[in-house]
C-alpha cells in the first residue's frame, strides 16, 4: 500500500491500535507502557506499534533509557480533510432532497393552504 491515507485506515482498522491511538492522545508512553492493559506479549505490541509508525500516526524518540511513542497529529489532518470533502459532499445532497421534498409537499393536492380553508 504505497497511498498515506490507505495505510493510515488500514492501521487504525484494528480496534487494539485504535485504543493505542487513543491513549497516546493523552501522552506519550513506551511500548511496555502501552502493552500493559492488554493481554497480550509486548512484542506483539510492538508490531502494533510499528504499523501505527508504518503509517506515520506514531513515532519513537530516545529520552535516556525510555523511548517514548509520539502520536504523529499532522496524519489527523489528512484523514480529516478527507473524511470532511465526503461529508460536506453527503450534507448538500441531503439539503437538495430536503428542497425537492418540501417543493414536492406544496404542491401536493389538500396541502396547508387548502386545510385552513377546510378548518374555517
């Protein structure tokens, strides 16, 4: 997958990278630090770890003994505008059909104007 964004969606499709994701939001940690909710080995963590770095959502610095993890926000940008062309793309056709709905109801037979004239 040589397309960004597709190996950012492809990384962030599982849910436990996900959930790291979620947690470097708050602040950074090390692989042993994020493997220690889940059951499973910190190698496997780490190969968790090196996709989200694959994709460029993380990266690892040196600070002494610690490498730390680093989520990477600028990649948020991409995806976002990506998801936002699409949604404003969805909200205009929805605000057409609103439109051809509500022309549809005007000039629908008994409409509002004809029941006022019923009611008197």
């Amino acid at each position: 997958m040589s397309d960004p964004l597709s190996r950012v969606f492809a990384a962030l499709a599982d849910p436990t990278r996900r959930d790291m994701v979620a947690r470097l939001t708050v602040a950074d940690a090390t692989v042993g630090e994020l493997a220690e909710p889940y059951d499973v080995s910190v190698q496997a963590v780490s190969k968790h770890v090196k996709v989200l770095e694959e994709a460029g959502l993380v990266s690892r610095s040196r600070e002494a003994q610690r490498r730390p993890v680093h989520l990477e926000a600028e990649v948020f940008d991409l995806m976002t505008k990506w998801i936002e062309r699409y949604r404003r793309q969805a909200d205009e056709r929805y605000q057409r059909l609103d439109a051809v709905l509500a022309r549809m109801q005007e000039d629908e037979p008994g409409a509002a104007g004809s029941r006022e004239g019923a009611a008197s």
